[in-house]
C-alpha cells in the first residue's frame, strides 16, 4: 500500500458516475502537463566523477565514481564523495511535482544520494534530498529525508511538491556517490531522469479511445501480496503494505530478472514465492516505514541491470502504446470499494500490474490485493479504471515503467512533451 500523502492531504476525495465501459465521452476539460527528461552525463558539472563503464558491468554508458572530491560524515562513518550536477533545465511549464528516479550499480561499501532544486519565480530554491539509496544492507540505512519544507517546497517521501504560489519553471538534479575512503569499489549511476508534471483538478475523467492493445494481454506471471501477509515484520509485515514490491516482482520476472535462489534463500523455506520478500526488504524505505516508496522500487528494479522510471501517463491510450510494445506497466491509484466492479476493496493508495486490455478495451490487470496467486488477474472496467488512476484525488496517473535497455519504448504521443 502506498498513501497518496500527496494528493489526499489536500483535496477531498471526490467521485462521479463512470461511464460505461468503452464508451465514448465528451473533451477533457484539462490533461496533465507532464514532462520526462533524461539526464545526459556528457553535460553538467562533475566533481570528481567520469562517465564509461565500470569493470565487470553492463556495456552502457554511466556516471562512475572517478576520484574522491571530499570526505563527509554519515551515519558515524566517513566517506569520500564524488558528484555530479546536471545544467539547469526548462521545464515547458509551471510545474507543482517533480520526481527524480534512477538505477545504479552499488556495490557493498557504497551507496548514493538524489538532490532536486527548482527555480519559480523568486529564484533558485535549495537543494532538496529525494533519497539516500543502496542495494547493500550495514553501510547506511535505505531511506527518503523527512522534514524538509520551506517557503518554497516540501518533500514527501519520494515527491518535491511545490509550495502554493511558487511553481517551478526549472531544475537542476544533483547525484553523489559515496565510497568509503580508499575503497577500489566504483559506484555507477547508468541511469537518471526528472519527472516534472502539473495536475489539474479534477473529480472524473474521459474515457480515452483505443491505444492499438485491445486484445493484447502479456504473460507477466501473478504474485499475491496476501499470501505474506505477516511476513517479516521489520519490513512492514507484507500483506496490504507489500503491493508495490509484488509488483514490482511481476515485472522482474515477466524479463526474467527476479533474484535467484542464492539471493532468497534467506526466506523462510515454508514461503510460497521468495523473491516477493526480497524485493520487499530491499525497497524498505527506514523512514517512510514501508515498501511503497516509487523510486526506491524502480530503482530496485536497476539491481537486475533493467532501465526503470517513474512518471506519468495521461490516459489509458498512453497506457496502450507501452502494452502494444510488450511493457507492462505498474499503476499507483486510489478508490472506494464502490468505485471499481470487481475490486472487491477499497484503498487510499495501491499498485498493480497493467498487463494488457480485452478485446473491447477494458483492462486487463496483475492485482496483488488477492487471496492468492489465482486470483491475482482481474479485468476492470475501462472508464472505471482510468478515473480511479488518473483523476487529481488519486496519483493522477503515476505509473513505473521497466524494461531490459535492449527492448526499445515505443514512441511518445505526438504534439505532447515525451513523458517517457
């Protein structure tokens, strides 16, 4: 479960009829101003890092730890640091979030941090921590930084949220990658990127038209958070609080990249799918206290050398062209019981695997909220979903997008700003 801290702090749930399945509907009154961009490691200021290949990895490109450029405290340690700062970059738009997601090569004995800073209209902002990351356990502790807020922004947990009257033109992303001193291990980032989006409010959105997947389902293979429920309390008891790294899971091994028995066999032998808790106890976020953190996910999902981001699509139509291209997607949204047939729940903040749309365009989803890995496929309706997921009260349409660096995504809408 993830609460949609975001959104529900602000604004009263509200709903409306859906219309019916597959049908059609008058204009939307606004779409969200969404906005993905890369980051391009030959530009930007380094400090002590290089771009190539580190030895023993994968053949792309990425940001390398190169010499130390300072020594800092953390955590009653000391580490050398070596860092990097995008230029400054347009957003298009006055942007009210920005979400920064990355994958990255760790090794034992390092880890990273993710910085954002924005300009609105009263200048630069300060730099804000989106996370502090690593795949190792005994270095640091894994975690997003509370208790940042100013008069210009606030974090929440993965999120910079920009204050009321101060929405962001412009940023810059900074990353740092830590080693202990002396260490011949080389922390890599191979990829970044900066969601920057505006979401309109709005209770009820149109029923978009078809993609070009109506018909089309993947094979992703169905993993129920509800069987672990109770499961290694310390990284929050699986169950209800397990759905984002369940989902996670079924991405991984629709690619066929879910940890090996090696890495599970820590589990409890009795347990019915290990690589489930895996993923739970390394995307366990210290301070949030659960396993719902996006970022924390996809770049989890970086650990089996996949290309993993967040951000956020405008419709089900979007949706589609990422299925016709063979990626499942995962989706963030929230609903009452009464709000989506066939549920059977209701939620203040899920996700679940998108897998693919029926011949008459309803989804097709790998839910995690179901009693066992049987129940786990479930088919909602269309306009249904697409309220549910993308209306202003919900994440207004956040979505995980995975997949290995040699399957290509699908071009973007044409005439939008490329949100992937």
């Amino acid at each position: 479960m993830r609460a949609l801290t975001v959104f529900l702090s602000t604004l009263a749930l509200v709903t409306a009829d859906a219309a019916p399945s597959g049908a059609a509907s008058g204009r939307a009154a606004s779409v969200p101003d969404v906005v993905y961009h890369r980051a391009d490691f030959t530009s930007g200021t380094a400090e002590g890092t290089t771009e190539g290949t580190a030895e023993g990895t994968a053949s792309d490109d990425g940001l390398l730890f190169g010499t130390a450029a300072g020594t800092v405290s953390h955590e009653d340690r000391t580490w050398e640091y070596a860092r990097w700062t995008a230029p400054e970059r347009r957003i298009g738009f006055p942007a009210t979030e920005l979400i920064a997601s990355w994958t990255a090569d760790l090794p034992q004995g390092s880890w990273m941090q993710v910085e954002l800073r924005g300009r609105n209209a009263h200048g630069l902002t300060a730099w804000y921590s989106m996370g502090r990351w690593a795949y190792a356990e005994g270095d640091i502790l894994r975690t997003s930084v509370p208790g940042q807020q100013d008069a210009d922004a606030k974090v929440k947990v993965d999120t910079l949220v920009a204050a009321t009257g101060r929405r962001l033109r412009a940023y810059q992303l900074r990353l740092t990658l830590y080693r202990r001193p002396g260490s011949p291990v080389t922390p890599r980032v191979r990829t970044a990127g900066v969601m920057a989006s505006r979401v309109p409010r709005r209770a009820s959105v149109p029923v978009s038209p078809t993609g070009g997947a109506w018909g089309v389902e993947l094979p992703v293979p169905r993993r129920s958070q509800n069987v672990h429920r109770g499961h290694y309390p310390e990284w929050n008891g699986g169950g209800e609080a397990w759905c984002s790294p369940t989902s996670t899971t079924m991405v991984l091994g629709y690619w066929g990249r879910w940890p090996s028995e090696q890495e599970t066999s820590w589990v409890t032998p009795s347990d019915p799918d290990p690589e489930v808790d895996h993923a739970a106890r390394h995307t366990y976020d210290h301070a949030y206290k659960g396993t719902g953190n996006w970022v924390f996910n996809t770049a989890y999902a970086g650990r089996y050398g996949m290309h993993a981001f967040v951000t956020r699509l405008r419709s089900l139509t979007e949706l589609e062209r990422l299925i016709a291209a063979g990626i499942p997607v995962i989706t963030s949204q929230s609903f009452t019981k009464k709000e989506l047939p066939g549920a059977g729940y209701g939620t203040q903040g899920h996700l679940m695997v998108v897998v693919g749309f029926t011949e008459q365009g309803d989804v097709v989803a790998n839910d995690p909220a179901s009693s066992g890995n049987d129940a786990v496929r479930r088919v909602y309706p269309r306009a249904a979903f697409e309220k549910v997921w993308l209306r202003s009260s919900s994440s207004g349409g956040v979505a995980y997008v995975i997949h290995p660096p040699r399957h290509p995504l699908p071009a973007t809408t044409p005439g939008l700003p490329p949100n992937w």
